[in-house]
C-alpha cells in the first residue's frame, strides 16, 4: 500500500477529462465518463421535474382551480411523477453515481462490459427522448398509468409505453453489466466482505433491476398492444381484469422504489463512517440487510391495492409481509446511529445531508407502516399522507442520499473542491424547506385530503399555503446547491486525491482519476472501515 | 500486467486490464448472458401469469378456442426448433475443435430452420386472419398472438446474433481456444428454443 497519488504527478492532472470534443463523450467506454453523462442528464431531470411540483404548488395556493384548468394539472403532476421516478431517482445514483465509483471501489479499471455501459446510456437516451415525444398529447394518467382509464386516455400513452419500456432496457443492462462486475473484477484480495457497503447496496440494486424490470416492460408492451391490437387483457369488457394491470405494475414498481432507496443507504453506509472517524457497526448485518430488502421487497407489492378489490387474506398477507421488509431497514437505520455513537464527528456536507438523510428517513419509514396495516390505510389511501410519506422517503431519502454522494464525491470526479460554506447554507435551506413542504401534508392528509386534484375544500388552505412557501425556500436552496457546484466545477480549488482521508479504495485514485483509475491493481489487505484505529 | 511504461489510454478505448484476461473475460460473458436470460424468464413470465389468471377464469373458453390452432403446423414447428438447437451445439463443438468453416455450415443450418419456422408461423397467421381470428377477439387469441408473437421477435432477434457469428468467423476471429460469441448466442438460443417447448403445449395442446 503505497501513499496517496498526487493528482501534480498525473501529468495534465484533468486525468480521464484529459480528452476534450463531443466524440471523446459519445463514443467514450470509460466507466467514469458514462456516469458523468448519467449525472448531467438526470440532474437536468431532476430540475425540469422540479419546475412542474412548484406549479403544481401554485396551483394548491387556493381552493379552487385559478391557474390551469383541471386536465393541465394532472398533465403536469404526471410529468412531475413520471420524469422524477423514470428519469432522475431510478438511473441517477445507480447509473450516475454507481457507474462512476463501482469500479474505483473495486479496484478495477472498467466495469465487465464497457460496450455494454455505453449503449445502456443511449438506450436510455432513445427512452426520454420518445418520452419528450409523447408530449405532443401530453399524460394525465398519474405516473401509475392504471388501467382501463390509460387504455383509454386520449393521451399519447402509447409512445410513453415504448419510451419507458426503453428506459426499463437501459436500467436492466446496466444492473446486468454491475452484477458481472461485482462478481468478476474485484481487486486481488478484495473479498466480497471486505467490499465497501455502497457496492453491496448496488449489488441488490442491481438485482432488483434485473428481476423487475422486464416485468414492467412487458406490462407497458401489453398496455401498448391494449390501444394498438384491442388486446383485452385489462378491459373487463373483454372478460380482462384491470386488477391485474396494478398487480404486474406493482410487482416492478414496488420493489423499485428500493432500487431508488438502496443505492442512497449505501452512500450513507459510506460517509457516516468517514466523518465519525469510526468503523461501521455491524458491517456484515448492514450488507445482508441489502439483500433481505431486495428480496423481500419482492413480495409485498400487494400493499399498494388494499382498497383495489384483493381477497382479505390476499390483503393480511401482505399487510403481514410489509412490517417484516421494515425489519431489515430498522437494522440499517440502529447500525448508522450505533457508529455515531462516541465518534468524531464533523459537519462537513456530505455529512450534513447524510445526517438529513436518516432524520428524514425515520420519519418517512415510520409513517409507512401506517399505510401498510390494513385498518388506517384504508382511511389514509390516496391522501395528502401517502404523498408526504413517499417524498419523505424518496425526497428526504433518496434525493439526500444523492446530494451527499454528490458533495462527497465531488472532488474525486472533478478534481475541485466545494465551497463548503454555501453548501451549508443552501443544505439549511433545503432542510428547513424540505420540512415545510411535506410536513404539513401529514397533517391535511390526515385530516382527509385526497391527492390529485387541482382543486380542494376551502378548510385545508392554511396547511396548503405554508407548504408552497415551503416549496420555495426549498427550491431555492436546490438553486444555491447548483450554483455552488457548477462553481466548485469551473474554479473550485484543486482537490487532493484524499480530501475526507477515507479509506476505500476510490481514494487512491487521484482527483480525478486516470482513465485506467489506477497504474497498478491495488492489492487489498483489509476491509475499508479501519477508521479511528491506526493510520486514519 | 504492469511492466514497463503503461500505453496511455483514451476515453474511446477499453483499457488494457484484466477484461483482456481471456479466462476473466469468458466467466463474465457467461455470467452475463444468463443473468440476461433470468430477465427473459421475468419478461415473459409476465405473459404465463396472465396466461394462468385467464385460464382458470375461462376454462370453457380456453377448450373450444384452443382447437382452432393447427396442431399439426404447431409440432412442425416444434421439430424445426429442437432440431435446430441441435445444430448449434454441433456448431460450438465444431469452433471448439478449430473447425470454423463447420461451425459456419452449422450456424447456417439453425438459420434456415429458424426462418422454416418463422414461414410457418406467418401462414398460421394469414390462416388466422382469414378466419377473422385477430389478437382482439377473445382472450385466447389475445395471450395467443402476444406470446408467439413475442417469441417470434426473439426468434429474429437470434437469427441476427447467429448471423453476427457467422461474419467474426467468416473475418477469422473464432478458433478453438476463442468462441465465445458462439457459445453465448448459442445459450440464447437455446432459451428462444425452449420458451417455445412451453409455448406449444400450454396452447396447442392441452384443451
């Protein structure tokens, strides 16, 4: 184990950036630069996405219908939905993130299939392409696309189906091309429980991927064939059942909702550690407790359609089965503060929004087991309360995870480091208004304000108005968290290869890294959580 | 691996790394492929559950409309796959041994059988249309044209990866101790072959 390179002995220093024009991006097979692609694209996503929930905001400022008619509101929270889960939370940290730093974490110098990894972002790029395409008759579906009504829409639901089924064939390669990688280009030495936790995340990410997905796809070819063919699967007309649309929707799209939530516990795993200056507690149970969720995640899809007309033990089963998919989360959630506990801790951003991270978390994982017990879901479906428990958990979770992988790793990709002091404001910001915004949707959820529509009973304006201000100050904060890192991007001060003196082995790759990642295979002795003991 | 001054890599080309590791690069073809079969179970899995869903809701149905398919075309075409299955392990044996043109000669017979069967299966349909039989006229025929007709794009979309063998050989890229693309198109179509196995009694067959 040699010290740390220094990014000076690199030569130009721009490291895989050395190369500059459009080709050297769109035919490049270089792991880090597919996930640089990933990373833009779904970032600018994720702001478009952003953009249609603050005029749905606007809109809710008032009881009544002021701004857009009732059809343009539900074009725009089906925008809202469709782009943030299909174009931002399912590919950025997996395809981003985990394209970059799976194979600096592994200490290989590309993934298994490096064709492969670049035709997945092309595909992916052909998805949201058809999916802007079929704006021209735009969706008013909701992101759940139920039938018999998106059989029927007048919408382009057709284009969209093909679109997504492309997106669900980019995310399919790119879990296939993680799981060959994790298997067969570790590092001499690099057993699988010495491997960093965020790689075990993506290794059950990835499996969800690969057993999911193509059961999505085919659902939206048969959504397809259902407008196009008159096929009768769903249309109880013609002897089909609608429910079974939901059940093979669900069967993918419950189990994603950990492909969205996976990858972000494993940035977690990887920076409490970091900034506690302490080994991870209980590694082995975080690592397995991946899996259980990927695996048990399959079998609770069910809970989204109490109300849906399933049999009452159909029901209690999966009523059953969702407190024990709690189970495994709880674990994560007891290890992350078990390492707190008597560490060294420091408030550098990444922390910051990990720590936001298992705050918000708490409180979105606690509120769904009263969606998934039979008796309150049935008063809570299709309110204010699922909406703030989902953004709890994918906004407050995931989108944390995302912005603290992206702090964390943002001096190894660029090479730059973060005004640290305006990331900390604009994590203030987020954080407060993040809090305002969804916080007050428990409440008029409770209270017994249905989702989805433009329009509400005048009691529920106070809680309304407090959470679009909210929107604001959290929109604003997002805005500052940009500027900061596209300044960090064009005159950030030079990074050193090891700014967090972390100990996984993407840290010994300069800042950026070398196209090859590393001039020798690293030989690994140990696992990377030795913090506090000897060196680090 | 790293002896002497390293060739400076580019972002358009793979690194030299363990991908060139021959042994490496094998195992994870493999293990690539078949994790890709395990999405093809799913995606078409999809197809049988609905399949199941219907079947126990409309026995009847699926009694009287099963016997409109041509059973004798149906075993015909099951001959033409197993049989050209056949031709494929006998083509990666042959590439293993060194034996190129072979393998080619066999690779060329399981595409003929492959476009035998896709011919069959068009005159099934133009019998089917003709006897106003289309996917939107009842259940039977809706889980009918979808599976097969899914099958059958996976049936072309084999033809071209069995193609694509033949030109590296053609262009001498294969030999004994490098046949992977063979190897691999060959499991793919092998699950191409055997969805079809599944495909042939679940609808032909059992009333």
């Amino acid at each position: 184990m040699e010290g740390v390179e220094r990014p000076e002995a690199e030569g130009n220093g721009r490291g895989y950036l050395a190369e500059r024009g459009w080709r050297s991006w769109a035919f490049t097979l270089d792991h880090k630069r597919v996930g640089a692609m990933y990373l833009w694209t779904t970032i600018f996503f994720f702001l478009v996405g952003g953009v249609f929930a603050l005029l749905l905001r606007l809109e809710l400022l008032s009881p009544q219908a002021r701004y857009f008619s009732n059809h343009t509101y539900n074009v725009f929270f089906t925008l809202h939905g469709s782009m943030m889960i299909f174009l931002f939370i399912i590919p950025a940290i997996p395809s981003g993130l985990g394209n970059f730093f799976i194979p600096l974490q592994l200490g290989a110098r590309d993934v298994a299939f490096p064709r492969l990894n670049l035709a997945s972002y092309w595909v992916f790029a052909a998805g949201f392409l058809v999916v802007i395409g079929s704006l021209v008759a735009p969706m008013d579906t909701g992101w759940t696309f139920y039938t018999p009504y998106s059989a029927k829409s007048a919408a382009a639901v057709t284009t969209l189906s093909l679109g997504i089924f492309l997106l669900g064939m980019s995310s399919i390669l790119t879990g296939l091309n993680f799981i060959v990688t994790i298997h067969k280009l570790r590092a001499p030495g690099m057993t699988w429980y010495r491997m960093p936790l965020f790689l075990w995340g993506m290794y059950a990410t990835s499996i969800i991927q690969v057993i999911a997905t193509p059961v999505v796809g085919v659902t939206f070819l048969l959504l397809a064939a259902e407008r196009v063919f008159g096929v009768g699967f769903f249309d109880p007309s013609k002897g089909g059942d609608p429910v079974l649309f939901q059940h093979f929707f669900w069967f993918y799209s419950h189990p994603v909702v950990y492909v969205m939530i996976l990858p972000a516990m494993g940035i977690v795993s990887e920076v409490i550690p970091v900034f506690s200056r302490k080994p991870i507690f209980g590694y082995k149970a975080i690592a397995w407790s991946s899996m259980a969720i990927a695996l048990g995640g399959f079998l609770v899809w069910g809970h989204h359609m109490f109300t849906s007309g399933m049999s009452p033990l159909a029901n209690t089963i999966f009523s059953l089965m969702t407190f024990f998919v709690a189970v495994p989360t709880a674990v994560k959630v007891f290890n992350w503060t078990a390492t707190l506990y008597r560490g060294s801790i420091t408030f550098e951003a990444p922390m910051l929004y990990a720590l936001t991270f298992i705050f918000l978390f708490i409180v979105g994982g606690l509120t769904g087991p009263f969606l998934g017990a039979l008796a309150t879901n049935v008063q809570l479906h299709d309110t204010y309360f699922v909406v703030a428990h989902f953004h709890y958990t994918m906004m407050g979770g995931t989108v944390m995870g995302f912005f603290a992988g992206l702090h964390y790793w943002f001096p190894k990709m660029t090479g730059k480091m973060l005004n640290e002091k305006v990331a900390r404001v604009a994590w203030a910001l987020i954080f407060v208004g993040f809090n305002v915004t969804f916080f007050t949707m428990f409440i008029v959820g409770v209270r017994g304000m249905p989702r989805r529509y433009a329009e509400y009973l005048p009691k529920f304006q106070v809680e309304n108005v407090v959470s679009t201000i909210g929107a604001a100050v959290l929109a604003l904060g997002i805005l500052v968290m940009c500027w900061n890192l596209f300044q960090g991007l064009r005159k950030g001060a030079p990074a050193p290869a090891n700014p967090w003196r972390a100990l996984s082995l993407e840290w010994r790759a300069a800042s950026p890294p070398e196209t090859e990642n590393f001039h020798e295979i690293p030989v690994v002795t140990e696992g990377p959580y030795g913090y506090g003991t000897k060196k680090a | 691996m790293a002896t002497g001054p390293r060739r400076r890599e580019t972002a358009m080309s793979v690194p030299a790394t363990e991908h060139h590791d021959p042994a490496v690069a094998f195992e994870s073809a493999k293990l690539g492929v078949w994790t890709f079969l395990a999405t093809e179970v799913l995606l078409f899995g999809a197809l049988f559950t609905a399949y199941t869903v219907f079947r126990m809701k409309y026995p009847e149905m699926f009694r009287v409309e099963h016997a409109k398919l041509d059973r004798v075309l149906g075993a015909v075409n099951t001959v033409v796959l197993i049989t050209s299955s056949l031709m494929v392990v006998l083509g990666v044996d042959a590439i293993k041994r060194g034996k190129a043109r072979l393998l080619e000669a066999y690779f060329g017979a399981t595409i003929l059988l492959a476009a035998v069967f896709l011919f069959v299966k068009y005159t099934e349909y133009a019998a089917k249309f003709h006897h106003g039989l289309y996917p939107r006229t009842n259940l039977f025929f809706s889980l009918y044209f979808m599976m097969t007709g899914l099958h059958g794009i996976h049936v072309l979309i084999g033809m071209g990866l069995l193609s694509y063998v033949i030109v590296l050989s053609r262009r001498g890229r294969l030999s004994a101790s490098y046949s992977t693309p063979a190897e691999m198109s060959g499991l793919y179509w092998h699950f191409v072959d055997l969805v079809w196995i599944y495909l042939f009694p679940l609808l032909y067959l059992i009333g």
